[in-house]
C-alpha cells in the first residue's frame, strides 16, 4: 500500500559498508609492523617492509620467538599487560643495523602488533600547554563557539603545518558540513558546504570512533601486504599504519590532496564530528609529539564542547517544559480534547514551528491551521496507527510514502506523528503538518555523482568535483530538527501522564 522503495544514494552507501577497512591486510609505506602472538609470544604476521625499515627478512621473523630477535628488549614484555586497544610507546630504538625507530606497541585481542616508524620529531618545539589552557575553557554563549572552533584549528595548523584544517559536523543524516576552516593561500573555501554521508561511510565512522586519529602521510606512497604464518589477515582496527581504502585515495586525488590527518570529535560516546587536515603541497609525516599532541587538544575541546551543548540543551529543555505545559492546559480536564483544538491547536502547532496540528481518538479527529482534510487524515492515521510500529514517525515528502493518495499531499507536504497510548481513551495520535519549501542546498560537488564510467565497466567511484553545487530542492518541507522532535517526544510523555 505505502512506497518503501530504496534509492540510489542508498545502494551507493550499502556498497561503501561492505568494504572491511580493518582487514584490508595491508599497511602503508610508512612504517612496518609485526604481530605477536599473545600466548606463545611468536610473530604470527610481518610486512614485506620489514627489512627495508628493521633490518631483518621476514623470513626470519615469521614464526619465530620475539624474544630471539635484535630489536627485542624487555621493555617490550610491558606490551602484553597492556589492556586491549591500549598503546605503549617506546621512542628511539636503536636497532642492530643503526635505524634509530620510533616503537608503538597496540594490545589486540590475543595479540599484540609492534608498529616501527623512523624516529621523528617535530623541528619547532610545541607550546602545548598554553595551547591547552585556551581549550579548556569551554565556551559559555553561542556567539562564542565560532571562535572556539577557530582557536582549535588555528593550534592544529600550527603543530602540523597543514595546508587546510577544517571542523566537520555531521548532521542526522551522517551527512556533513564544515562549520570553521583555516587554510594557506588561494585554494578556495569549504567553508558551509555539505558532503554527502557516503564520503564517510558508517564502517570508517566506527573506525574513527575507536581510534584518536587517523594519518595518511602520502597518498602516492607504495603499500605492502602483511604476511602470515597462517594465512589469515591481521585485524587492523587499531593500526596507526593500516592501508588506505582505494576508494579513499581516489577521493583525494581527486581533491588535489597529496596528504591527510584527521581526528574526532567525540560527544558522549557519539561521533559528533571531525577536525579535518588536508595537505596539498608533497607528504606530510607528523612525528608521535606532533599526533598527541594534537589528540591532547581535540580532547580538551571535546569536553569543553560536550559541556556547552549540554548547557544548553538544558536551558532548552527549561525552557521547553514551560511552553508545553500551556500549550496542552486546554486539553486537560475536558470531557473531548477535540474540543479544546479550536482555542488550543496553532499554539501547539507553534511548539514545533509547523503550520497545522491534527488530534485524532478512536475515530474522531480535529484540524487546527494549515494540513490535510479529514479524508487525507484519515489515510495519514491509518499508515500511523495501524501499518507504523514506532511510537513517532517524521515524513518531510508524504508524497513518497502516500502514492496515490492525492488528499494526503495536495495541501500539506511534511508530518511529525506521535501515538500516546492512555488507559481511559486508548491511543491518543497528534500529528503536526508542514507545508512544501524550495530549499537551496548547498553541497561540495554534486552529491548525486558515485559512478565513473570508463570503456569497460561501470564501477563506484568517489566524485570528481568539489567546486560549489547548489541542489534547488521542491516537494519538500523543511526538515523537522533534532530539538523539534524532541518537544514532540516530551508532549507525548506529559500528554500520557495527564490525559
């Protein structure tokens, strides 16, 4: 009866899901790795690099005891009380044919993989704890918030010399948009532009999550598969040194970025956003001082922005409760709320900025402003009631799920719905209706371009271009926010403690 069908964009993002980053077996150039078995302490998996960087063949590492090679020292053993996911660093070991490495030691589930990296350190020491001090004074008004992005940016351009540093909000949809940006010289801005959710797909958001950052220093460097005694792919997750998604590397080439680093920005548990480096001018490897130290800052800017979100979520939310509690008293102490929605109706409407509310019991309902007339509600109670399990329901184009309804669209074109379920009038239902705008997105490239055709095949590939693009959108209302239907939300629950 209703249209569920699954567009492009879906399928696009569906086929970015099923690549598994984190066995990709395979490391950037960068740097080499080994694995050790957590048990029997035997190097179960090496990169064909190994020799190149730490002196010794992987012929001669594979299976054999780690406590038989040069480079072993007893500090290593500390490794393997590590808890998982956990990190130990050793700087500047000096191994048997003179490379002086930095060691990072990463504790996985039964194993432990040893990352080796020429030792580095940044060429101009890094004023991080006055750096520091400027994060952790978490902004107070949202006319300072702008300013606290800015501060952040401007100290991760300094440590790192990138070209370009950007913060990246994610929105509901896990679509994108730069919201501060600081970059060197005439490369045009991104600044307020959107990306499309399938430029970072779910699998490399949990990937962020897990890990404080995320560096690919050179694009063009060679990558080397990581052999195994066993067969089996190493589990990457938390490798600093793990391959780059050819998916990724195309996506940057076709930025005209040679190099990257990014970190997230984490909101109680939730990816919020990232804190985006591009460099365009060679490869760019930042040293273990110049990495924390930028974590160190991200983290202090994660708290002090998870604090003002919080502070005002709740002054919202004060101020939220007072506006719903006058707005459904009419409703209260009435032999028929249907009959209170004349005097009531545009105020509850208001609540949530839309232009028409319709309540509906059993089989009677009332409209109040601008929506559908009751045979269009009746089909919109219907879907809600009867074929929609959830306790609310959002719709910003009805037309899409109410084909062939032409009451339903014809003189609304958005609903938000909720179900109240109350002992004396059964279920309860509000729905909340909005009329259709043109909006005007405006988007880094044309976000509707995933394929790439050549005289073979067609095959995804990233877009191609990231110079404005303006997408005129008609037949669809404006989206209803995160804050909308949480007042949604709260109606429901004080709406079932009172009727």
């Amino acid at each position: 009866m209703f249209d569920t069908s699954i567009n492009h964009s879906q399928v696009t993002l569906a086929s970015c899901e099923s690549e598994k980053l984190h066995l990709s077996g395979r490391i950037q150039g960068h740097g080499a790795l080994i694995v050790v078995s957590d048990s029997e302490r035997l190097i179960t998996h090496a990169s064909a690099n190994c020799e190149s960087v730490i002196g010794c063949p992987v012929s001669l590492l594979l299976g054999t005891s780690l406590a038989s090679q040069a480079f072993y020292t007893p500090d290593f053993e500390e490794a393997f009380a590590l808890p998982r996911n956990e990190q130990m660093f050793i700087a500047n070991v000096v191994t048997s044919h003179g490379a002086h490495l930095d060691v990072t030691f990463i504790r996985n589930a039964g194993s432990v993989l040893i990352e080796w990296e020429p030792a580095h350190t940044s060429l101009l020491p890094i004023a991080i704890h006055q750096m520091h001090r400027t994060m952790v004074r978490a902004p107070s008004h949202k006319d300072d918030i702008n300013v606290y992005h800015n501060t952040l940016i401007g100290h991760i351009r300094q440590i790192t010399g990138m070209d370009r540093v950007m913060v990246y909000r994610f929105r509901e949809d896990w679509a994108g948009e730069v919201v501060a940006e600081s970059f060197a010289g005439d490369r045009g801005s991104y600044m307020d532009l959107r990306f499309p959710a399938t430029d970072i797909p779910e699998i490399a958001r949990k990937l962020y999550v897990q890990n404080p950052y995320r560096m690919i220093p050179d694009i063009a460097a060679p990558v080397f598969p990581v052999l195994s005694t066993g067969g089996e792919p190493p589990d990457l997750t938390w490798s600093d040194l793990r391959s780059v998604s050819p998916m990724h590397l195309e996506y940057m080439r076709n930025m005209g970025v040679k190099a990257s680093f990014s970190l997230p920005i984490v909101i109680t548990g939730k990816l919020w956003g990232l804190v985006a480096c591009h460099h365009y001018d060679g490869p760019n490897l930042l040293g273990q001082d110049q990495r924390q130290a930028c974590v160190t800052l991200v983290t202090a800017y994660s708290l002090g922005l998870a604090n003002y979100l919080a502070s005002a979520h709740l002054q919202a939310l004060d101020s939220m409760d007072r506006r719903i509690q006058v707005s459904i008293q009419p409703l209260v102490g009435v032999s028929n709320p249907l009959d209170s929605l004349a005097a009531s109706g545009m105020a509850l409407a208001g609540l949530v900025n839309a232009e028409g509310f319709a309540m509906a019991i059993d089989e009677e309902a009332a409209i109040s402003g601008r929506g559908p007339d009751l045979a269009g509600l009746a089909v919109i109670d219907d879907w809600f009631l009867n074929h929609h399990d959830d306790a609310s329901a959002t719709l910003e184009r009805m037309n899409d799920v109410f084909t062939g309804y032409p009451e339903v669209g014809s003189s609304s074109c958005g609903v938000l719905a909720v179900k109240i379920w109350t002992a004396g009038r059964g279920w309860l239902r509000f729905y909340w209706f909005r009329q259709a705008e043109i909006q005007h997105i405006t988007w880094a490239g044309n976000p509707d371009k995933p394929q790439a055709e050549n005289a073979a095949a067609t095959h995804l590939s990233p877009r191609r271009s990231f110079e404005k693009w303006v997408e005129t959108r008609t037949g669809y209302c404006r989206e209803w926010t995160a804050d909308e239907k949480l007042i949604a939300a709260k109606i429901r629950s004080t709406v079932g403690r009172m009727l």
